[in-house]
C-alpha cells in the first residue's frame, strides 16, 4: 500500500527526521528516522512488507517489532487525517 499525505500537508527534511506540518490544525509532527524510513518507502510505492525489510536492514530491529512499528505508524497517519 503506497503512502501519501494530504493536500494539506508539508513536509520537510531534517538533521533528525522529517517534520510535518498540518496547515489545517496548524500542528506540527516530528517523524523520528525510524519513522522517516518507513513513510520514505511507503511514499516511494512500497508496501508494508518493504517497509519492514528496510527496518530490519538499517536498524537493529527483529521483523515483528518493526511489523509493529509499521502499523502503527500508519494507522496514526492516517487516523490524524495526514496520509490517506
């Protein structure tokens, strides 16, 4: 499942991660690198599964903590109404 943030949301890179800004609540969200990688390959076209291996290969995670991650991390993006 490919990723993308709404209309209504700017991203930017950082030293540290991504920073989001939500333009319609005015809030601003910071996505660690962990977190980065994820939405990084999920945008790109991957799928949750990819998005796992390339967990497992940058950091040193087992494949059901970062399933975990994975889903949690979308279920928030999209439950805030930032990705769809």
């Amino acid at each position: 499942m490919t990723l993308k943030f709404g209309a209504d949301v700017s991203t930017a890179r950082t030293d540290y991660g991504t920073v989001l800004l939500d333009e319609r609540a005015g809030e601003y969200w910071e996505l660690n690198p962990t977190a980065t990688l994820v939405v990084s390959t999920l945008m790109a076209g991957g799928d949750e599964a990819d998005a796992v291996t390339a967990l497992t290969n940058e950091f040193d995670i087992d494949a059901d903590r970062a399933r975990q991650d994975v889903d949690a991390l979308v279920q928030q993006l999209r439950t805030s109404g930032l990705a769809e």
